[in-house]
C-alpha cells in the first residue's frame, strides 16, 4: 500500500518514471501476498490482512528511504521466517529464498537510488567468463 501511496504523491520531473516504478512495486507487493497468504493457509494458519503502517512524504528522497526501511523490514521477516522452517517444509524454504533473493535485489536497487551504495572504482579488474 505504502508503494501505491508513494506513486500517488510524487510529483515534478520524476513522476513519470517514479510513478510507474512505484505502482510495479505495488503490484508486484500484491502478488507476493497472495502467494504467502495461500501458503499460509496451505499450513494450517490463518493469514492477516492488515495493513502495516503507511509511511507518506511528498519528497522523493524521503520516499525513496521509507521503501528501503520497508524493504529491509520484509527481508528480516522472510529470514526468520526460513529460519524457523524444518527440514521437512522444503518447498516453503524455496518459497521463501525466491522471496530473500528479490527482496536482496530490492534493497540493493533502493540503495543505489539513496546513494547509500555506490560503484568505486579499483584498480582490480573484474572479468565474467562463462563456465561450462
């Protein structure tokens, strides 16, 4: 929802780009909720529905921290979550790594557009092969 509110509110030369980056974050938000809330179920439990706390900003940046904060908040769920999986529940480890794994690849991207990451540059060179 946080993702929604944020393509609603920002405004100026970024809004087209961050408009629709935010509302695929949304949609994408939505499919994973669905995917763990029938797993969920498919466990024995009951899913909740309710929102967790909206965080708004009319500036980008400030958006673009509270994603991060979101972000990094899903992630910790998803590890414990893992975590706490058995030996037996081998496919809701998967589901759950498929989930780590873009949430990593989340994080990163957020922290690019915080500048909280950023490329240096070394000496060392750096060269992908392909193996095989």
């Amino acid at each position: 929802i946080q993702y929604m509110q944020h393509s609603f509110l920002v405004t100026g030369q970024e809004r087209e780009v961050f408009r629709s980056f935010f509302r695929d974050l949304s949609e994408e938000s939505r499919g994973h909720a669905a995917i763990l809330g029938d797993k969920i179920v498919a466990l024995g439990g009951i899913p909740t529905v309710e929102p967790g706390d909206i965080r708004q900003s009319i500036e980008l940046t400030e958006m673009l921290r509270q994603d991060l904060e979101l972000e990094r908040a899903a992630m910790e769920a998803y590890v414990a979550a893992w975590r706490s999986c058995t030996d037996a529940e081998l496919g809701t480890r998967f589901l759950l790594e498929e989930r780590i794994a873009e949430e990593q690849r989340h994080i990163e991207e957020f922290e690019k557009l915080t500048s909280e990451r950023r490329a240096s540059v070394t000496k060392q060179k750096i060269t992908l092969r392909q193996i095989g």
